[in-house]
C-alpha cells in the first residue's frame, strides 16, 4: 500500500520558517519524482515545488523562488520542503505527491499518481 505522509505544518508569524517533511512508503522511492502542491479554500490546487528521482533537477513556483527549497533524502524516502520569509498569502493546505513520468518534471496535478493528505500551513500578519 502506497502511503505519502506530510509532517511539520503549523503556525508561523509572517517572515517566519517552517520545514516540511513527506514520508512515503509502499513503492521504489527512487523512481518517483515528487512535488508538493497547496490549496487554500475556495482556490484551485496548485503547484509550489518539485524534484527529480536523484535529487539533480528541482522546479519552483514563480511565487515561491528564493523562499522555498525542496530536496529528498532517498536514503529515508523522505522529500522536504523549507520554507523561509513565509507570507499570509502561503497559507494553504501543502500536499505532497509522487509522480513516475521522467524529465520534464510536471506542475500539473492530474499527472502525480500518489498523494497525501496533507498539512495545514497558516501565517498570520
């Protein structure tokens, strides 16, 4: 069985930092690249992030360059997501997701296999 956990939501003031962590189980991690999306209510899901099976080519939202980093760990099939100088406007439900189609790496929803349930990120202003 195919398990994706997220871990390390919150709540964080404006500015503040927060690390994500995606925990998956139940397929061969090192074949799936893995993005992680959010959605805030009312609001379509939507791409924040994603990388490569080997680590080599990571993808950001215009709306999160130079504030997010994505990496993984195949080692404890563990993907991150760090987030510094967070804005009210993050505040979302962050998913992640596994997805086993090569380069280049998607930002489309519909193409990612295997999800989470999600954790809640809220900023306060």
């Amino acid at each position: 069985q195919v398990q994706l956990v997220e871990s390390g939501g919150g709540l964080v003031q404006a500015g503040g930092s927060l690390r994500l962590s995606c925990a998956v189980s139940g397929l061969t991690f090192s074949t799936y690249a893995v993005g992680w999306f959010r959605q805030a209510p009312g609001k379509e899901r939507e791409f924040v992030a994603a990388i490569s099976r080997s680590a080599a080519t990571t993808n950001d939202a215009d709306s999160v360059k130079g504030r997010f980093t994505i990496s993984r760990d195949n080692a404890k099939n563990t993907v991150y997501l760090q987030m510094y100088n967070l804005k009210p406007e993050d505040t979302s439900v962050y998913y992640c997701a596994a997805n086993r189609a090569r380069l280049p790496l998607s930002k489309t929803p519909d193409t990612y296999d295997y999800w989470g349930q999600g954790t809640q990120v809220t900023v306060s202003s």
